[in-house]
C-alpha cells in the first residue's frame, strides 16, 4: 500500500519536540533536588551561581578542548534561556526589549536565574510551553519565511531552520541531564560536592 497524503511539515517539525518533552524530558525532571540541580560531578564544573549582586547567572567563558562538565543546573537553564526565552523574547516578544535586539543580544536574557530545583523547573515548564505557543500557530507558510535581522547572521534562514536547530539542542542536553540524574542515583551521591572518582593515570 502507498501513502499518498501530503506530510504537514509544521505538524512534523512541532510534534518533534512535544513528543520529546512529554515523553522523555519532562518525565526526569520529577523529583529533582536542589542537591542534584546543583551537583558538580567533578571539579571546574560550569554551573549556575549568584554574582556579587546575588542574582544567578549561567557561568559562561571559552569552551575549551575538552569543553568543561556542566551541571544539571547549567543543562537546564541553557535550554529555558538559550533556547526558548530568548527565541521567544526576539522573535515573538512583547516590546519590552528593543527592536534592534538580536537573538543574541544579552538584553533577552532574565536579569536573575531561579535559586532552587522546583523553581528552575517551573521556568523550564513556562518557557517551553511560551516558545511552543509560539511556532504552534505559525504554519507551513510561517516556517518558510527567513528570519530577518533579528537572526543576526543566520537572517537568511527560515524559521523552520531555527526551531530544527532548537530541536537538537533541547533533545542533546536533555539527555545530558538524564545521564547526571541517573549517575547522581548509581553512584550514590547525595550532596552538590560529592565527586565521582577519577582514574589514576
């Protein structure tokens, strides 16, 4: 038998991601302690931290070669911020950030990050469900169109370039944070300073 319908791209490209939070990501975060958020499996970890002004922010810098380990806390935070609330915040924003703003300029960025486990994944819930609201509506025809300057350098590519890039990150570091949970549970780790031990070389 041949299947003759059209795919509704849309459909495809957006189901992708609802499918991959419902059933996969959303699913590990339950439970999570502030312990686990914030556990550093090994020393130099990125992590999310107070600045002098007590507000939390991502640690950022040179990846370096090997990129540092980040924590569950880090993982999440570059998905609610990184992914959905600045995307959200360019591309469909309420006028709070000025226009010249691209998706990469800081000034999308919330000024504090949550201090606690339970508070960083009720941020994580509202920005997917803001982002996915989104591009929900936007269609076929919507994908289609380029980004514009608000892409910055990728203004040339359609939408549909974007969210499929967002995709893979989202789905990348939610695994990420699925393999540390269950590494935080094996190993027996019950505080953010226990360590995983390391081979002698």
């Amino acid at each position: 038998m041949t299947n003759t319908s059209t795919p509704v791209w849309s459909d495809l490209l957006i189901g992708q991601l609802a499918f991959y939070w419902d059933t996969h990501l959303r699913p590990r975060l339950d439970g999570l302690t502030d312990e686990e958020y914030f556990w550093e499996p090994v020393a130099g970890c990125w992590s999310v931290r107070p600045d002098a002004a007590g507000n939390y922010r991502l640690d950022l810098g040179q990846d370096g070669d090997p990129a540092p380990v980040t924590t569950v806390a880090w993982r999440m935070m570059h998905i609610a911020v990184g992914c959905f609330v600045t995307r959200s915040s360019t591309f469909f924003g309420d006028g709070t950030v000025d226009a010249d703003a691209d998706m990469f300029d800081p000034r999308h960025e919330p000024a504090d990050l949550p201090h606690t486990a339970a508070d960083a994944v009720t941020f994580l819930d509202d920005s997917y469900r803001a982002w996915h609201g989104h591009v929900s509506g936007l269609g076929d025809a919507g994908l289609s169109l380029p980004l514009g300057p608000k892409g910055a350098y990728f203004s040339a590519e359609p939408m549909a370039a974007l969210i499929a890039h967002l995709n893979r990150e989202v789905m990348h570091h939610g695994g990420e944070i699925g393999l540390l949970r269950d590494l935080f549970r094996a190993t027996g780790a019950t505080r953010r300073t226990d360590r995983l031990a390391t081979a002698a070389i």
